[in-house]
C-alpha cells in the first residue's frame, strides 16, 4: 500500500485532501501541528504531529513515506504581513526543510505554492505557468521563495517533485474570513455588511476539484513542472455576490466601496497545462459550488463558525 503524508492536514484544503486520499485506499498519515486540533480529519487516516520548521521532525516523519503533499502554510495575506518572519519561517524555509527531507527519504514530493505568485500583470490575460512572477505581499514572496528553495534542494540532490499553483478555492470548512463563506455567512444571517473593489475578477475553483488536482499531480505530474489548477472562468467580485444573495434569497444590504484599489484587479489562470498533460478538468461549476457551500453554512454564524 503507498504511503501519503500530509503536511497542513488541518488546514481548509489538507482536510479534503486527507479525506480524498482516505477514499481512494492510499495509508494515510495527516500531520498537524498540534494533534489535539484533528478531530475533524477522517478517523481512517493514522494522526501525526510535527511542524515543518522542525528539520529533525519533519526528516523523522518522511521516513518511508511514498508520496510527500506540502500544504502547510501560513495563508492569510494580513498574517503574513503582520509577521514576515514566520511567514518566512514556514512557506520558505519549512517548504526547504520539507524537500530536504524527501530527498533524503526518496520519497516524490508536491509542492503547494499559489497562484498569487503571479502578482498584477500588464495586461488582462490568462495566467499560464509561463507567466512572469510578480510577487506583491509578504504570503506571495514568502510561497515564491519557497519554491525556489525547492528548486535549490532538487539541484543538489535527486529529488522527485512537482509544484501546484492553485487560484482562488473555496467550498465546505473553509475560514470565515475568506471572501466566499463570510459573504455567505452575512447574507444567511440578512445583515448589512461592507465589500470593496467589486469589478476585480476572480477565477474560483471548488475545493474538491483543486485536491483531485493535487492527486493527480502527485501520480502524473512530470518532475520539477509547475502546473496551475482553476477553472479559466473568471467572475467579478459583484457577480459572484449577486449568486449568493439570490441563492440565499438574502435581502441583506451591501455597502461596496468604490475608493479601494485592488492590487490585482484581473486574476484568472489558465490549466491547459494540467488538462493536456494529466486530463485534469475541474468538474464542478459555481452554481454547484456554492449551493454546497450554502448548505454547509445553514445554521452556522461567525460566533459558532470553526471550519
């Protein structure tokens, strides 16, 4: 039986992977850095502790594994930017001490970096992976620098790896102060709230669709590539507020505020890539999405909300 490890087990998008890898028969081990907080991960993936920035730990843990997903990550923007140095600490040197140690296991890592690499383009078009990285916050320059200590371990060494850029996700357990769920929590409980830059365009991937990319990249993915995973359509900001208000049937009251510059305005990629390649197509739309979202979301408000 292949063995998995999941680094960021807990995390939105590691839960799905986990419970994806369950399903599929793979022996997985989902690491968490503190175990108490798995209680939510499926009951047939065997729970470990570790964090990252550990190099011993993380070397111990690898240790005859197979296949290695790198999802640990500090991910809020804010975050990052209020603490560069554990941004750094984690999605940089973390993501170093993660390939360090599958090369020195043998084991074929995926390395989950972001989309947001790609920062503010010149021009309106879709991002390929052959677009220019224009990195534009800390939770961006800290991903790309950890791609590129990846990159450094694989140089010097006979690593196996291939690296995951992911759009916009969203879907069941993800954080409320993520765009799609606190809209949707705000207009369940028909409460006036506040939006900026509503003309910004977003490429929004189900989360189920995003892991499935994860699987296949780990069995498919060619060595050192990097591939995009979204879904090519893009939808303002407004638009995808209009869905949730009329799938909601809200009559809550939106104040968008017209002054915020958006530091990417237009952000949608392309996965031509990962559908020739690994025939990898995201199949569910955003009315589906969100309609799973919702029913997630039913009863739940920001006070009892935990993912």
């Amino acid at each position: 039986m292949i063995k998995c490890l999941v680094f960021g087990a807990n995390g939105f998008a590691g839960k799905h992977l986990t419970d994806l890898l369950v399903s599929k028969g793979y022996k997985v081990f989902a690491c968490t850095v503190i175990k108490q907080r798995a209680l939510r991960l499926s009951k047939k993936a065997i729970i470990v502790e570790g964090d990252i920035t550990n190099l011993q730990r993380t070397k111990h843990l690898v240790k005859g594994i197979d296949y290695v997903f790198n999802l640990a990550a500090i991910a809020h923007i804010e975050n990052c930017n209020r603490n560069p140095e554990e941004a750094l600490q984690v999605n940089a040197i973390g993501a170093v001490n993660v390939a360090k140690a599958c090369a020195e296991s043998n084991a074929r890592l995926l390395h989950v970096s972001t989309a947001a690499v790609y920062g503010r383009q010149p021009v309106n078009v879709k991002f390929t992976e052959e677009t220019p990285t224009n990195v534009n916050d800390m939770y961006s320059a800290s991903k790309l620098a950890g791609e590129q200590g990846v990159r450094e371990i694989a140089d010097k060494t006979r690593l196996d790896y291939v690296i995951a850029r992911a759009f916009n996700h969203y879907g069941p357990g993800q954080d409320k102060y993520f765009f799609i769920p606190r809209v949707i929590l705000n207009c369940l409980k028909k409460e006036k709230f506040s939006l900026k830059t509503p003309e910004s365009i977003r490429d929004y991937t189900f989360v189920s669709d995003i892991v499935q990319g994860y699987l296949d990249l780990m069995e498919k993915g060619r060595n050192g590539e990097v591939y995009n995973l979204c879904t090519s359509n893009g939808l303002k900001c407004k638009e995808i507020v209009g869905l949730i208000i009329k799938m909601t049937g809200s009559s809550c009251e939106i104040e968008w505020d017209h002054n915020v510059e958006d530091r990417m305005p237009y952000f949608v990629g392309s996965y031509d890539k990962a559908k020739r390649e690994l025939s990898w197509n995201p199949k569910t739309n955003i009315t589906e999405g969100l309609h799973e979202t919702i029913n997630y979301l039913q009863g739940k408000t920001n006070q009892d909300f935990d993912g």
